[in-house]
C-alpha cells in the first residue's frame, strides 16, 4: 500500500507546481495537517528537511472543490495555491490586489474612487468577468458574510479588501463552478482563504514603503506566534497597517480636465482652449436669461484657491465645417478639477486574530475555535460640496438669471471634506471534530457568527441654508418669456430673490460656511450565524482496484443571515446634499437549508471518477425555494507523469438579498438624452433636438430614479465544464506543463434595467421608432409594442403635461444570460544545483476565448470579447542561495477596445460625424459609413469607423532577501520597475482618463516596500 501512496504522492507533488502555485518561491506549501476535514495547511518557523519532503506528501489533504482528503493534489478541476508570504513578496499590501492580477480574474466592475460610489472601502473579485456576485469567498472553507453596502448600488458582494496579509498562510483559488459544494454563489469559482495554524514561536515583521511619484505611503507592522502544550495549541496574531490615499493632485495628468483624450474635446476647445463648462469644471459662474455668463469682477477669480478666469465659447457646424462661434462670456473655471478627488482610497486598520485547539486525551476528539477582528477606516473624497441655482428673477439687479453655480473650497470650509468608511467585521467560530470506526470516518461539527457594520461619516449641505446665505428668502414669483435659456424662450413662473453677490462673489469664511453645513452618517450591517456537520471516510475496495477504497463524504448546513441600510434620515430629503447621490434603504433576512454528498470512486487504478450533489432549500421573500446542483468529474493517469482529466457541473446563484429587499432607493439623474422626447422632435422637422444631446441643453435637467427590489426573483442557473492535462515531461527532471479549457454559462441572470435602456425601450414602445446618431430614426424592433414588457417600461417613467420626465423607476428582472470560456496554461520549471543554488521559473497565460452575452432573452447573443481584456500572463523567476532570495516576475495584459469604439472618427476640427446604422433582428448595426448634416441633409463623410485599441501593458516586479542570522531578515520588494503608468486614450474623457477596464493599467507608478523580519523565539 505505502508504494502505491508513494508513487501517487511524488507524482503529485512534481504534477502540482504547474498549477499550484503560478507565482510560486521556495516556501510554497503543498502539504496538509494531521486533520484532513479542514483545509488548513500547516505552517512553520521554517522549512523541513528536503528527505521529509515526499513522507509529507503521504498525508491526505481536503482541496477546495471537494470535501474527500486525497493523497493526489491535482484532482478534476485545475486549484491554484498561493502562500501569503509569496503575496508580500510580490510588493502586494493587500490580499484584493494580489488576486486582482491573476490571470483568471477580470476586469472590477466598480471604481471606488468614482463620484457616486456606495462601497469605497471594500473591492471585489471578478472571476471570468462573469461578475463579482458569481465568485464565493470561503475563510478556513467557510462562507464569509456580505459586505453591508450594495456593488453599485444594487447587489451584494465579498470584500477582499479588509484581510490582512499578515494572517494569512495561504490562498486557493478554484476557476470553476462548484455549487454541488459549497451550493449559491460558487458559479465561477471559489476562493478559500486558509489563515496561519500551528505555528510555534513568536515574530515580528515591520513594512514601509510607497509610490516613488508620491502618495500611497504605506506601513505595516505584523505580530505573530504560537505556543503549544501536551494536547493544546494557540495561535494569535495583531497587525496594524496605514495606507495613505493617493489624490488627484499626487498626479498631475489625472490632476486637470485638460487630461480628458484630445478626440474627446469639442471644436470650441480646439479652436479657443479646452473648455468643460458643461460637465462640472465650473469654479464660480451666474448666467443671464439668454444663457451668456455674467463676467465677474475684476480679480474674482483669484481670490479663490484653483480657479482663473476663463471664457467660454460655443459653435454651430454645417457638415464638416465651423458654421458660427458665439461667445459665451466669462466665468471662473477649475482647471484641476480632480485635484481633491482620491484615485485610490487610503485605510488604516487594526486587526486581530486567535485561534486554538484543544485535543481529549485518550479520544480521537478535539476542540476548536477562533476569532478574529478586522477593523479599518477608508478615507475617501470626490467633489466638493456644489451650490447651483435653478432659474430665478434677481431682485437686487433687475434679471433673470438662468443658472448660478458656486463651488466651495477646502480654504472656505476650513475641511478636506472626507468620508470616513469606519468598519468593523467579526468572525467567531468554536467546533468540535474527531473520528470514529477505528479512523475510518471523521467528522466535524462546527458553529460559526459573523457581523459586519459600516459607518459612513461624511460632509452634507442643507441646501435651505445655504439657499438662503446666498440668495435669500424667496419673496415670490413672477412670469417671464423670450428668455431661451429658460424653457427654450417660452413663458415660465420663476421664482424672485435678491442675490447676495457680496457673498457670492467672494471667498466665504468657515464660520459662515457652518451656517449650512451638516455632519451625516450613514450606518449599514449584514449578519451571517451558520452551522455545519462535515463527516468523510472510506467505505469500500471494489474488487478490481488494487488499493485505493471508494471515498465518501456528505455536509449538513443551515444559516441565517440579513443585512441592513439604515442612511441618514435627512438623505431622502431635496434639501439635504450629500456626496453619494443616492439614498439607499432597505434590509431582510434569509434561511437556508442545505445537504450535499460526495463520492470518489477509484474505477480502475489509473481512472478516478467523483461526482456530488447538492440540495439547498431558501426561505425568503424571493421565488427561489429549492435549487439543486451536480458535479462530475475523471481523472486518468495512464503514467506516472501524466494526468487527463475533465469535469462537468450545473450551478446556481440565489437572488441577491439586496435585489429583494432594496425599498425605493432613489438617486438623481441630471444631464440626460430623452429619447421620447428626441423622437417627437425629430419628426417634427427638429433634428438637433436638445433632448437629443447632453452637450446641448443650456441647463441642466433632473429627475430622481427610483431602484427597488423585486419578490419575483428566481434563482439564477449555470453550468461549467473544463477537460485539460497536466504533464511532467520526460527527459526534463522538474519541468512540467499544464494546459485545460474551460467554459461556463449563466442563464435567468438578474439583470437591473439601467435608466437609459428603460428611456429607450418607453419611447419606442409608446412610438414604435428608435434614434439613430442625433437626426435619425428607425424601426423600434427590440420588443413587440403592447407586450408584457413594453407595458411594464412605460409604466415605470413618469412625465409632467409638458411630456418631461418627472421620476423613472428601475428594478431587476431575471432576463440575461453569459458564456464564457478560455485556456489556462501554465510552464513550470525547478532546478536543483549544488554549487549555485536553486532556481525556479512559472510562465502562467489565460486567454479568454469568447464572452457571449445578453440584457434580455429577446436580444442577439453577442461576443464582446475584445470589450475586455482578452489575454493575460504572469511569470516569475526566483533564486535562493544560502542566505539570498532573488525573484523577478511580471504581468502582461493584453489591449482591449478603446473609449469610442465602433463610432466614428473626430474630425480635426472636433467635429463629430454620426454613425448610420441598419436593423439586424433586433439589433442595431453598425454600417462603417458616417455622416454629417449639412443644411439640415443627412452626408455621406469620408471618415471612417473608429477602431482603435488600448496598448498592451506591461510591468516588471523584483525582490531581493537577506537573511542576516537565524532570526533576523530583510527583505526590498520593488513593484512596477520602470514606473510605468497608464495612457490616457485619445477619445478618454472623464473622471479618471485611463482605462480602468484594462485591469492592470494604473497611475501608481513604480512602489518600494522594506520588510524587516525578526524572530523573537
């Protein structure tokens, strides 16, 4: 039997590296603890002897993906293994950006640092770009709970972000469906994190460092240790960690709104300067009745911090020439408008974590239990606080001023104005596990509570005070006409006030700006109490197979868990501004019942088959009830050096709780294209509608979208599969390679109807028509007029007599689908010499092959692969000699589309041709063929398709180790070598200019870590 296991043990420890560890050291584990039912891998002061090497690989080990220990690392799906010393050794401060640069992880589908964000402090994991809501993450192979705040406003999701490096032994992470283990949310992957156990001793390790361009100054200092007894052992550990924020001012290219791509600049920026008037970059602004800015006093401009005098200028074209240019007059811009704007949230956090056990002499029975705090504050900004006038008769000088705009300073408020994200996120759990039947079956019995709380502290305006500061009391209405600035010169009641343009046109004071400031908190928790029974073992030989029995393992579990927004209160109302614009409400439970079992039948002694199965039973306000889920898979070792092996499973993903429970959360909507309203135009002969354009309209529009929750929710459905080989490759000693397919597929997806495909899809179920570029219309075919759906569309937008928007609704509906699939390969390659050391090298690619995807059943299935990052490889190479540690590595991302794709060229002039698109079923597409108006006639233009990509990135990391004794160290990480930063596009405009769907694409520069490392005892 032992040469059997020994046999399958070095094959799986030679077979392993490919996969299992892609960015591997010298310090990569591979081997498990005495207790097969955890997946926690031992971890110890230093490395074992090199002759106990393959007796380890005796033991049995539970990888993610299966509940049955084997003794072969490799199993059906491909598991890549990280340990957390290689993630600081690779420059990384947190686990979240670890992960981020994996090859099988995609683009983020929210940027923290944009203006509007619910979630600032926490990041997710996109496995596949299938979506975050689709990757699970497991701490020591339990599920974790939610992060209270809504990804985007609108789902749930994991943080990555909040566990500290310094407690973690290692990482798995599993590329595949696995819902027939670990059942909801394990539609593309799982990744487990297996925090440090049975260490002995005490250590300390202290990291500072940054951004070599400045900002992101980090430090970390990280205690750890272990003492054990005859039949105990505890394990503690206390890390603490400040991470400054990186500012729009630490980069002076994101810094300006003159960054913004020169595609992207109007003629009127390319004739007289770039000029952003429209979008934000106003510093201090009034205009008349006829939309012309009222020049400000001499010297205004300079009284205030970032701000100059600029005027501005507007164009008419005709075809592909300048028609007319009309000055606009003169207002005080902000030319670093981002300066105060976080690219990158800073935190501080201060985390702890203990763990023991505790072993019955004379049973197989043993104690556990551990708890850990994790608690941080994220430290984030995006615009300060804005005042902005509607229409109004001015007392004091006699007119009608259509719009005022005043933006505060940090000099005026006496504040940077900051959000405080203050989290706190506890997680206890105590168990009991041993074995019975002579250690034929063992079991494992465990009770686990977590709790999550935010506290978002903020800055706020009461807009009535500030009202009044500036403008006054109201002292009634009148009606005016033949202002075009104001309802297009129409008769329109305003209301009356006598401005206060002492204040308004100079620096106000702190003391005067505390007269409407206000202090808000919003405050949100979710919970999660689960239990679950574990129990494996062996049950019989089939009479054919020479030694392995068949494995058997099953899982009980039942959990309660529910989340809770609780805003401030003064958020849902008009009078009340805050930086997130948005005000999210809602909360529930869930209970689940869940029941798995698993089997690994050794069918012949070179052919493996498992399969397992799942029941989970929900109970909540949704539809979903029950959902059940199966895996299968094989596994052939026709040699010693060579596995095949393949894998097929059907997932699931419950509802979010927040798509069930979200109660009429509202946010603003400003600056919007009215596609009924372009429609109605258009036929009218009117073919530049300023409904049709956002650049258009002379002031701004809002209305106030509501997002709620729907009961009808049904669980959403997947299925997986992967086939591939893993090969140690004869004649080489240590070289080996890897390659497998992969492909998975969501159906029923929970999609929320955005406000733009809802606009869209009300005007041509009320018309019958859809607009194509700004002038022309053509058959609405998306959905039939008078379906279910096009009742609901039209139901969920309201308008006033005059046909404008009042309010819009939007909501989820179980509609989309997505598929896709990719390689994985992975070369790896160890070489032992006695007189130069040991050297390592690992080249890891993933290509993305197709990205298939839909919004609603009735829409074509389109390949949007190039919409994301296609390709990606990591390498590293490593060295250790003697008290030297030497690594080098990198990552590749291929280009992806660029901003404008599949549009038309800019002129030189700026001017901005339209693309002519024809019907396809139900789609629009794209004819390659642009065109320009000329006296009101659509013409064909020479300019062609844009079609332009974004370059490929590439960076370089280095490390280099010197152990000073037996107990002291030091370590120099440097990440991104040759300080490379991202480009910004020629067509990128914008907050934050570079493209952040390129996932490795970034602006902070080259970064430098010292790690000193000392062993206590």
């Amino acid at each position: 039997m032992k040469s059997t296991h020994l046999r399958r043990g070095v094959l799986a420890s030679s077979l392993s590296l490919a996969l299992f560890a892609p960015f591997a050291f010298a310090q990569t584990s591979t081997t498990s603890t005495s207790n097969s039912q955890t997946n926690q891998q031992s971890t110890s002061s230093s490395q074992p002897p090199a002759n106990q090497k393959s007796a380890q690989q005796l033991q049995t080990v539970t990888v993610t993906g299966s509940m049955i220990p084997r003794t072969e690392i490799e199993g059906p799906t491909p598991v890549v293994s990280i340990t957390g010393q290689q993630i600081k050794d690779e420059g990384f401060t947190t686990l979240w950006e670890f992960l981020d640069s994996l090859p099988q992880v995609g683009q983020q589908t929210s940027d923290p640092s944009s203006w509007g964000s619910s979630s600032v402090n926490a990041r997710s994991v996109n496995l596949r770009n299938v979506g975050p809501g689709f990757s699970l993450l497991l701490i020591d192979g339990h599920r974790v709970v939610d992060y209270p705040q809504p990804l985007n406003k609108q789902s749930n999701f994991q943080n990555y972000n909040n566990i500290p490096t310094g407690m973690i032994d290692h990482i798995e992470v599993l590329a595949s469906g696995a819902s027939s283990i670990y059942g909801s949310d394990a539609v593309a992957g799982v990744i487990n994190v297996i925090l440090k156990k049975n260490y002995q001793g005490d250590e300390l390790q202290v990291t500072g460092g940054g951004a070599t361009r400045g900002g992101r100054a980090y430090g970390d200092i990280n205690f750890f240790g272990g003492k054990s007894g005859d039949n105990w052992h505890i394990l503690y550990n206390a890390e603490k960690s400040n991470r400054t924020a990186l500012w729009g001012m630490d980069r002076p290219y994101q810094d300006s709104v003159s960054s913004a791509g020169y595609g992207s600049w109007s003629p009127a920026s390319r004739m007289f300067g770039y000029q952003y008037d429209a979008q934000g970059a106003i510093a201090l602004s009034a205009q008349n009745g006829s939309g012309q800015y009222i020049t400000p006093p001499a010297g205004t401009c300079g009284k205030f911090t970032n701000s100059q005098l600029s005027q501005s200028h507007s164009v008419t074209t005709n075809g592909t020439q300048i028609a007319s240019v009309t000055n606009n007059g003169y207002y005080c811009s902000q030319p670093a408008l981002f300066q105060n704007w976080v690219l990158t949230p800073g935190s501080r956090s201060n985390n702890a974590y203990l763990a023991g056990e505790y072993d019955f002499k004379g049973t197989s029975l043993q104690a556990y239990g551990s708890v850990a705090l994790y608690d941080t504050v994220g430290i984030s900004n995006t615009q300060l606080p804005e005042f902005a006038t509607g229409p109004f008769y001015d007392q004091s000088t006699g007119q009608v001023i259509s719009q005022a705009v005043r933006q505060l300073t940090a000099q005026e408020m006496g504040t940077s104005a900051n959000t405080h994200d203050r989290e706190q996120n506890w997680n206890i759990q105590t168990g009991l596990r041993g074995s019975f039947d002579d250690s034929q079956f063992n079991w494992d019995l465990n009770l686990n509570s977590q709790k999550y709380t935010v506290r978002e502290d903020y800055t706020g305006i009461d807009i009535n005070a500030m009202t009044n500061f500036f403008q006054g009391k109201q002292l009634g209405t009148t009606t005016v006409s033949g202002n075009s600035a104001i309802n297009g010169g129409g008769s329109t009641t305003i209301p009356i006030y006598a401005m206060n343009w002492q204040q308004w046109w100079n620096p106000i004071t702190p003391q005067q700006y505390s007269q409407f400031a206000v202090n808000g908190e919003n405050t949100s928790s979710s919970w999660l109490d689960q239990v679950q029974f574990r129990i494996n073992g062996d049950l019989f030989k089939l009479p054919w197979v020479s030694e392995d029995p068949i494995g058997w393992a099953a899982v009980v579990e039942a959990a309660h868990n529910g989340f809770l927004l609780s805003p401030d209160a003064r958020g849902d109302n008009d009078n009340f501004q805050n930086p997130f614009g948005a005000y999210l409400t809602g909360g529930g439970t869930r209970q689940r019942y869940s029941v798995g079992n698993e089997f690994r039948v050794p069918v012949l002694d070179s052919v493996t088959w498992t399969i397992s199965g799942r029941l989970d039973k929900y109970n909540d306000a949704s539809s979903a009830d029950i959902a059940r889920t199966w895996n299968t898979g094989l596994e052939w070792r026709p040699y010693d050096g060579l596995l095949i092996r393949g894998s097929y499973g059907t997932n699931f993903k419950a509802p979010d709780m927040q798509a069930i429970y979200l109660t009429g959360s509202t946010s603003p909507i400003g600056d919007y294209v009215d596609p009924l309203q372009c429609i109605n135009a258009i036929k009218a002969g009117q073919a530049n509608s300023t409904w049709c354009s956002q650049v258009q309209r002379p002031t701004s529009q809002y209305y106030n979208l509501t997002t709620e929750g729907s009961r009808l929710l049904l669980p959403q459905t997947g299925h997986s599969w992967t086939y591939g080989f893993v090969w140690q490759i004869p004649g080489v000693q240590g070289l080996s390679f890897s390659t497998d397919y992969w492909h998975m597929g969501v159906d029923n997806s929970i999609e929320y109807l955005d406000p733009i495909t809802v606009l869209a899809d009300e005007a041509g179920c009320l018309t019958g028509l859809q607009v194509n570029g700004s002038s022309a219309l053509s058959p609405y075919t998306a959905h039939v007029q008078g379906s279910a759906y096009c009742k609901m569309v039209t139901q969920m937008v309201q308008r006033n007599a005059a046909g404008q928007i009042v309010s819009e609704e939007s909501g989820p509906i179980n509609e989309a689908s997505l598929y896709v699939s990719g390689i994985d390969s992975t070369l790896d390659y160890k070489l032992h010499t006695d007189d130069y050391g040991d050297f390592r090298a690992s080249i890891n690619y993933t290509d993305n092959l197709s990205y298939k995807q839909r919004v609603l059943a009735s829409d074509a299935l389109q390949n949007t692969r190039y919409n994301n990052v296609a390709s990606r490889i990591t390498w590293i190479g490593d060295w250790h000699k003697g008290a030297w540690d030497v690594s080098i590595s990198g990552l590749r991302d291929g280009g992806m589309r660029a901003p404008n794709y599949g549009s038309c060229n800019t002129l030189p002039n700026g001017i901005q041709p339209s693309m002519i698109t024809v019907q396809s079923g139900t789609e629009s597409v794209s004819t390659g063929v642009c065109q320009v108006n000329v006296n009101g006639t659509p013409v064909t233009v020479a300019d062609t398709e844009y079609q332009g990509h974004t370059p490929v990135w590439i960076t370089w990391n280095t490390a280099v180790g010197y152990n000073i004794n037996d107990r002291a160290s030091l370590k120099l990480t440097v990440s991104n070598i040759f300080d490379k930063v991202a480009e910004i596009p020629y067509y990128a405009g914008g907050f934050e200019f570079v493209t952040t769907g390129q996932t490795g694409s970034e602006y902070n520069g080259r970064e430098m870590f010292l790690t000193f490392n000392y062993k206590i005892d």
